[in-house]
C-alpha cells in the first residue's frame, strides 16, 4: 500500500490506522490551496483503500488550524477577476463550491475520522472538524467562528453543521460575536467527546480509540456511519426503511459468522479489509 503523495499534509499509517496531520506549524496549519486541496485527496484516497478502517485528523504544533489563510483569502479577488461582474460572481461561486467539497471528503470518507484538537482551531478550522465523526480536545483548545470579525458569513460548513452538533442557540451566540470556546464548554456542550490535559495524552487517548474501532468489522463500521449521516438528514421511516434495507444486503456477511465464532470462543474477531 503506497500513500498519497503530499506537501502540507504528513500521514502515516498503521495497524489500520490513517494519521493525517496538517503541517504548516509556522503559519499554525492555516489552510492554503495545498492543504485544501491535499485533505480532499487524502480522504478520498483513505475512503477508497480498504486497508484504512479508521483515520485520526491532527495538527502540528501548538495550534490544530487558524483557519484560512489570509494570503489565500487575498488572492480570491484576482483569481476570479473577469470584465463580466455576472461571470466574475460565478467564478467565486464555483470556488466556495470546491473548498466545501474539499472538506466533506471527510464526511463522505466511509471510515471514521477522529479530530484530535489542541490550541487554536478557528474558522475553517472549525468548519472542517465538524466534518469528522468525533473531536476530542486538549485543555487549551480554543475553537471560534471567526469569519464574523473579517465582515462576512463563514461559507464552508460550519453554520450547517454546528447546529446538528450542539444547542443552536450557541452556535449562533459564537456566530454573531466571534468569541471562542473553550475545551470545558465544548464537552459540555456535546460537540467534543472528551477533553484531555495536553496534546501527548490527547493524541494517546485518540490513538486508543481509533485502534478500537480498527478492530471491529469494517464492514459494519462502514454501514453503521452511512446509517447515522442518513439519519441525520432523513425523517425517522425513510431511515428505518433505509437502515431495513441496507441489512437486507449486508447483514448475512463473512464479518457476521466471524464476530459470531469470536464470540462462542471468547477471542477476538479478525476482520478482513
């Protein structure tokens, strides 16, 4: 298994495992044209090789994402420049279209994805990991809608999301003032699932479960996180018909005779790819 070449992007892998970590810690892992384009490679290619049952998203550094960077951000105007206003607005469009692709390649990935958030994580940083299954935070996590202090509307996700995640009325309290949260309140709040002391214990907590999950049948891992993103976006029949459906195909599986057989001999399940 060969991994995908990348620039601003270290990944590793292991036992299962796909670690993606965004590295530009200088910039503190702001997010340029390499790194927005190289995370929808990455997850497209994790979603497609069965070797990957479940990938981890961290950042290098002090800080996990800053958010866009603001050279990106000052180049728009000249990248969609066109005489025509009509065709200049399409331009722009098309390419708040292709960023928000670029993070719900995590999203559609079919395998888990796990943040594991430490320092700052602002703006688009925010907006993509609310695109993963699970964030976990360190104790000086910082996470913010930011988009509101640069005068305009955070487009890329987050104020899709966020309310899916947590009380819609804090969602719109840090839209409309910008200010952060901090690890305590997003646990409390139900958007990170736990918050840890510093970023060794964070990354080993994460690292933990991740390998869990790893051993689990991919099969329904996969089934599992297909039926709880259509669940989210589905009435409660359309996604018990759906769920009926999907068992219909899936349920009499290798996986199932396996986990079946572990469990009569009390070993653990071993799982093909």
């Amino acid at each position: 298994m060969k991994l995908p070449a990348t620039t601003v992007i270290e990944l590793g892998f292991n036992a299962g495992v796909l670690e993606a970590r965004l590295n530009r810690p200088d910039r503190a892992n702001a997010l340029d044209d390499a790194m927005w384009q190289e995370l929808r490679q990455v997850f497209d290619w994790a979603d497609s090789e069965p070797a990957v049952r479940v990938a981890i998203l961290a950042g290098a550094g002090r800080h996990f994402c800053a958010g866009i960077d603001l050279a990106m951000l000052g180049g728009v105007m000249q990248r969609i420049a066109h005489p025509d206003e009509a065709r200049s607005r399409e331009a722009l469009r098309r390419l708040i279209l292709d960023l928000q692709d670029c993070l719900s390649s995590l999203e559609r990935c079919r395998k888990p994805v796990l943040a594991a958030i430490q320092g700052a994580c602002l703006g688009g940083g925010l907006d993509l990991v609310a695109c993963c299954d699970m964030r976990y935070v360190a104790a000086d996590a910082e996470l913010a809608i930011r988009e509101i202090d640069l005068g305009m509307v955070a487009d890329v996700g987050s104020l899709q999301r966020l309310p899916r995640l947590m009380p819609p009325g804090l969602v719109r309290e840090l839209a409309y003032t910008g200010r952060s949260l901090n690890a305590a309140e997003a646990v409390a709040c139900g958007l990170a699932n736990a918050s840890l002391p510093d970023a060794d214990a964070l990354l080993a907590h994460v690292r933990a479960i991740a390998a869990e999950i790893a051993a689990k049948s991919p099969l329904a891992i996969r089934g599992s996180k297909e039926m709880l993103n259509y669940s989210r976006d589905h009435s409660l029949a359309d996604s018990l018909n759906y769920v009926a459906t999907w068992n219909a195909g899936q349920l009499l599986s290798a996986d199932l005779r396996e986990a079946t057989a572990a469990a009569r001999e009390r070993r653990a399940g071993r799982f093909g790819d």
